[in-house]
C-alpha cells in the first residue's frame, strides 16, 4: 500500500436525483453515453467512441458471468409469502440464498415455490439451516421439485430476473435479454456485470478489427455488490465473498500483452476484482510478466479503496456507482479520488444515466 490521505465514509457520499436512475436500458446496447475520464478534462462521448480510445495490441478483458434466474417467490406451509434469492449453487441441490419472509420458518420446513406459467412441476425447498460462509445473512436450502431436476434447471424455469433494489418495476421480457451480456456463459451470478452490457456483437467485431486481443475471466456478482458500507471506518467493512476464476488462457493472454506493450483493459470492476485478486494470490510484481500459466479459481474478498497497488489493470470500463459503495471506492482508488469526484459532478450536471441500465466511463490507472 502507498502512504496518502485517510478516507471515511462520508468521503464516497454524493447526493444524485432520482430521476438519474435508469430503469431501463438504452434501446440498443452500444448507443449508451460514454465519460471520458482519461485526459484533464472530461470529454462526453458515444459508448462507440471507445473505438477511438483503443489500439491495436491492447487487451479486454471481459466478465462471462451468466445472470442466473435466482429470485423465487413462494409460501410456507402457513400460507406466509416469501421470497428467496438464490446467490450460490452449493453441491447437489443445495444452494445458499438470501430469504426475506415476515417470520422464519423453523430448519427442516418444506417451502412451495411459485411455479412458473404452464408448469406444474411443483418445484420446493426446503430449509437446511444457515450458510456459514457469508456473514451468517444466507441460508441453506435443498432446492428440487417432482423430477428431481437440478437448481439451475429450476432457476431457468421458474426464476425472476434479480433486477438490483433501485429498479423499481418488475422483471419483464426486456430484462431476461438486456440485464445479461452478450457473451454471458457460466451461471452463478445475481447481478450482471453492468459495464459489459453495452457491448453487442458489432461492436465487439470492430474492435477485433482493430487488432485489440481479447480475453474472459469469471466473477459471479453476487448480492453484496449493491449494499452500502455501513461503518464510517473502512477498516471494519467486512467483504462479501465472490468465486472468480483466471483461466490459464488469459493469463497467457496478459503475458503476451505484456510482452507486446499492450495495455490491460478491465470491463467493469468484476473484472478488476477477478484481476487484482489472482494477482495479489500468486504475488505478481506491478507490470511483470505472469508466470507459467495455470487456471486459478477461488473466492474473494477484496475490497480496494484509495492506495490499493494495482498489479495488472491499466484502464477501466464501468458504469456510475452507488454512493458510499465499495465500487465508489474501487474507482476512486483506480483514477483518483478528486478525479472521480470531479467526472460525477460533471456527470450529475450533464445528466448522465446512472447506475446498471445506466452510462459508462473510461478511466486510466492514476499511477501517482
């Protein structure tokens, strides 16, 4: 860590007008705002201007998470509604979720789920007890219906779309299209990777075409992404956990970037926290070659705020952040904390759409 100025809370606070918040999305995913953060002023651009921000050599790394279907209504045997937000697929057909009800029932209850149209399949969980892996706030189900059909399978069939609290209306057709990338593969998260929505198919072609190499990681977002630090002290935040894996193809893709000058281009902040953990795991010197490659998968808990070292991200892709956020925090500490105060005012003042649904920026590593 370098030596600097001592942030609280209060620091990542800002006030924005709820008419800011987007509740949809563009309506195509390229045609979204772009913040250019990257010189000494800002510059509003079109999310297509990227293309003149890149060069030939560069690396983006993208997040292939796929949004699962996690958020299951249902009742107790009582008759008490209750919702269920599935954050982890355990083993089996257990999984750990977030479970908002009046009353918890007691270990052992059997649960029906709300079957989706044209299905009686009767899908049901049953509570095992608590996850104690995350900060004793989930809870353990076995998840399984007549046929004995697995999680994923259940989620797909019978799931909502878990759109983030600041979206006020209910999942509909538009969002089990536009809340997922276009290159979303691997199952297992609860909110998408925003800053990725904005790319579809032709223009991740005309940035091939530019010779701008491009490379996945996995991080499955899990629910704690969108909840506020709640301690003025940042040293008592405690992280959620999230599984990540660095695959030995892009590690041999961020050596031969290395090797060739290329910057590192991180699409949103998952791919930075996928990044600069495995980095931090394996004791990657700042801008050094990667070893022989080899895929790292494990879980995370980092949590980045001003005078965090970056080891492997140059610039950055992402979205307008929530205040008092660890994401506030990640960004500031990635461009500079009076940088990223200054690109929101401005932002605020051009009316910028906020948050997931919402406009971009582009930040370059502050390396002071």
């Amino acid at each position: 860590m370098t030596s600097g100025p001592t942030f609280t809370l209060r620091d990542f606070d800002f006030d924005l007008p709820s008419d800011l918040i987007a509740q949809h999305p563009a309506a195509q995913r390229s045609a979204s705002r772009l913040l250019d953060g990257s010189g000494p002023q800002p510059r509003d651009r079109r999310f297509l201007d990227l293309l003149s921000l890149l060069r030939a050599g560069d690396l983006l790394i993208l997040n292939d998470t796929r949004v699962m279907n996690a958020r299951l209504f249902g009742h107790k045997p009582s008759g008490g509604h209750l919702e269920l937000l599935i954050e982890r697929v355990l083993c089996g057909h257990e999984v750990a979720a977030h479970l908002r009800v009046s009353k918890k029932p007691a270990v052992g209850t059997t649960v029906s789920l709300t079957a989706a149209a044209g299905h009686d399949d009767h899908p049901r969980a049953t509570l095992l007890g608590r996850w104690p892996d995350e900060n004793g706030l989930m809870f353990r189900f076995e998840l399984t219906n007549d046929h004995g059909d697995d999680p994923f399978t259940l989620m797909a069939r019978h799931g909502h779309v878990p759109l983030p609290p600041y979206i006020t209306h209910g999942d509909t057709a538009e969002d089990a299209q536009r809340y997922q990338t276009v290159f979303a593969r691997h199952p297992g998260a609860v909110a998408a990777p925003t800053a990725a929505l904005h790319f579809d198919d032709a223009l991740l072609a005309q940035i091939d075409a530019l010779g701008v190499q491009r490379a996945m990681v996995t991080l499955h977002v899990g629910a704690g992404t969108f909840q506020p630090v709640k301690t003025e002290n940042l040293a008592e935040h405690r992280m959620h956990s999230e599984w990540f894996e660095v695959s030995a193809a892009t590690q041999q893709a961020l050596a031969d970037c290395r090797a060739r000058g290329g910057r590192v281009i991180a699409v949103g902040t998952t791919s930075v926290r996928a990044l600069e953990s495995w980095a931090q795991a394996i004791q990657l010197p700042a801008g050094a070659l990667p070893p022989a490659p080899q895929d790292y998968r494990a879980d995370t808990r980092i949590f980045i705020t001003p005078g965090f070292d970056f080891r492997v991200v140059d610039a950055l892709i992402t979205n307008f952040h929530l205040p008092k956020s660890t994401l506030m925090m990640l960004v500031s500490a990635f461009a500079g904390y009076a940088p990223i105060r200054a690109l929101y005012a401005h932002a605020i003042a051009q009316r910028y759409r906020f948050f997931s649904y919402g406009d971009a920026m582009y930040l370059t590593r502050n390396k002071c």
